[in-house]
C-alpha cells in the first residue's frame, strides 16, 4: 500500500502504524493536506512530518503498514 492508500484509514479514524526501518514503527493518527500527524513512541514525541517526506521515509521501508478495517 502507498502512504495515500492508508490515508483513507486515518481519514475514517484508525490511526495506522507504518513501518519507518526494520525495526522502528510510527503511529499516523492525522494529517492535513501538507502533513501528516504522528506520534513516535521510540522517542515519545509527537510531530508533523512533509507528506513528500514522510512517503519518501516509508517508501525506503517497505510501505509496511498496519490498521483495521470497521464494521
């Protein structure tokens, strides 16, 4: 899946978790039409991060992505 693709989960509130390396995972929970809101629990932050960038970040992983689908 793309970073577009799992949008659509965030969009209907389920945030998603996306793989950054092989070992270290982000929680999208937001975004806007430039950003997107993720909180890091590695380094226990929340941030905004580029649309561009942070596909560009997921793409170098893989496009890993986790969510779930409502009822």
């Amino acid at each position: 899946a793309t970073l577009d693709d799992v949008l659509y989960y965030v969009s209907e509130g389920r945030p998603v978790i996306a793989m950054t390396d092989l070992k270290n995972a982000v929680i999208i929970y937001g975004y806007d039409a430039f950003n997107i809101m993720i909180l890091d629990p590695a380094k226990g932050t929340v941030s905004k991060m580029g649309i561009q960038d942070s596909t560009q970040l997921f793409e170098g992983a893989g496009n890993v992505f986790l969510s779930y689908l409502g009822q």
